[in-house]
C-alpha cells in the first residue's frame, strides 16, 4: 500500500501523522512524505474499518448459532431421558450390541466380586427427583465431595464380568472399610443404565490404576486393569440394601451443556466491539 521511496542504510522512522494524512519517513537529516492518504483511491483507513466490523459481526453469527446448538443439546437430553426410564430390559448376549444402547436399563443376575472394588471420583451426589433447590449444593459442602463404587459384577449365564456402579459415597465412606457393610455374598438381580466409556474432559488428571486412582470412565483402560468386559451399567438400586449401600442411580443424563455461557460469550463480545467500532469509526471519538 505504502511505497518508501528513499533508500537509506541509515536509522529511519515512520510517523503515521493522522492530522494531515500523510505517511513521513523521517531519517536524521530530511523528512520525506512518501505517500498522502488524500492521493490514494483507497484509503486504508476505509479498509481498516470494514476489516474491523467483522469483528463484532463474526461473534454475532458465532452466538446465533450456539443458540441453535442448545436448542439441538436440550432435545437430546429429553431423548436421553425418556431412554433411561424405559421398562429394563434383558442384557444381550452379544456384550457388543451395548454400543447402541447407552442409557437403556437392562436387567442382569450375578454375583458382586467386593475384593476387586474400586471408586472413581470426586463427583458431586445426583439426588433423586426434583429440581435441586438453588443453594442446596452450596450449603451442604459433603454432597460435593463423593466417590462412586465400583463393583466388577460376575454374570450368573456367562461368567463374564461387567462393571456396576453401585452408586455414591461421600468422602468419609471412600475406603473399603468404610463401606464393607454394604457388601453381598450372594446372588443378586438387579438394574442399570448402561454407559459408554467417556473421554476425558480437559484439565482432568488422567486415570493411574497402578494407584488405583480413577478419575474417567475409560473402559477399556478398567477392563484390561480389573480383566472384564468393558461394559458398564449405572446401577438402580437393589430392594432391601444393606445399611451403607452407595446412594444409586448416580446416571448423569446432562450432555457437556455449556452453550449458554458460549452464547453469552460470543454476544458480549459482539455488543462490547460494536460500540467500539461505532464509536470510533462513526461518531469518530477516540477509543475508551
Ligand atoms: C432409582 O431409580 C429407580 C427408577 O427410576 C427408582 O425406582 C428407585 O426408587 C430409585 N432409587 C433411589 C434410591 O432413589
């Protein structure tokens, strides 16, 4: 856009002088005005304007379309709902069918293998029925902090073992010990929803079995620790549990559902640069 029509070896400065419109070179004798806006069919002023208002107009299409992204989110939730309160039914022979079946309850009979349990967490408690009272959360700081148990379960038809997550403990049942009163020798039937193995979301420690620190659901890295099949199903609870018995149905039904606060994201943005851009461009007042 600019053409420098001097050639120096020497130190030179560019001034861009917006009182009068003109491009210096000033090196440490003489002052060159090498290019006048006025001379120019295009001013790079014009230009840098319109680049500009593509600022606040990208983010405005950007927050349009989150607003049909939750739209989208909160249908799938309702599909997802309705699944998991479906009549249960029986698991299929074929494990690999489960792909297909994330959130149906089946039913399955077997044993719990308590020595191989495991937890994973910290998860927040799932309560039951009911919108959570604002708050409630916040004033009751031990329903933030809990585990989930987890239970190898041992097929009574097959013998193979699939994962129950028997459900939530708070923070002072973690250890085995702490909840071994909850354990079943015998054999059982029982619910549950089933879950896909889940990747693991951005600044989540990864899983350490060695440790036996689990923080994801990833399956297949659970089957090949505890060896069992990488199915896992969100337990319903059992009739009649024993005193100590993880709180169940800890199925959470809520897609990653941040669309809201991309929404209002992307529309600040957009109000905050447009004001600028008028401010600046149209009524021509410095900026802030
Ligand atoms: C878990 O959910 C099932 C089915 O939705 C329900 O029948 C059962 O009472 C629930 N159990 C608890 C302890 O909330």
């Amino acid at each position: 856009m600019f053409r420098i029509l001097c050639s120096t070896t020497r130190q030179t400065t560019i001034n861009f002088c917006s009182n009068n419109s003109a491009l210096r070179v000033r090196n440490s004798s003489n002052v060159y005005n090498i290019v006048s806006r006025t001379q120019r069919n295009k001013p790079p002023v014009e230009v840098i304007k319109w680049v500009l208002l593509v600022i606040p107009v990208t983010s405005f299409g950007l927050g349009c379309w989150q607003m049909y992204r939750l739209r989208w989110k909160l249908e799938l939730i309702d599909i997802m709902s309705a699944k998991a309160n479906a009549a249960p039914v029986e698991l299929p022979h074929d494990l690999s069918d489960l792909d297909g079946m994330e959130y149906v309850p089946v039913k399955v009979r077997g044993v719990f293998l308590h020595d191989k349990e495991f937890t994973i967490g910290p998860r927040a408690l799932i309560e039951a029925e009911g919108p959570a009272r604002p708050g409630s959360l916040m004033s009751d700081p031990k329903k933030n902090q809990g585990w989930l148990v987890i239970t190898p379960f041992k097929l009574k038809e097959t013998g193979q073992v699939i994962l129950i997550n028997r459900g939530w403990v708070p923070q002072t049942m973690k250890a085995k010990e702490q909840h071994s009163a909850s354990f079943i020798k015998g054999e059982v039937e029982l619910t549950g929803i089933v879950r896909l193995t889940e990747k693991r979301p951005p600044f989540m420690p990864k899983n350490n079995p060695e440790k036996g620190a689990w923080f994801t659901r990833d399956l297949d890295q659970m089957a090949a620790t505890i060896g069992c099949e990488p199915v896992w199903l969100d337990a319903r609870g059992i009739p009649d549990p024993p005193p100590g018995w993880p709180v169940p149905n800890q199925t959470r039904v809520t897609l990653r559902n941040e669309h809201m606060s991309y929404i209002v994201t992307w529309l600040s943005l957009s109000a905050f640069t447009s004001v600028m851009w008028h401010r600046y461009f149209i009524r021509k007042l410095p900026l802030l």
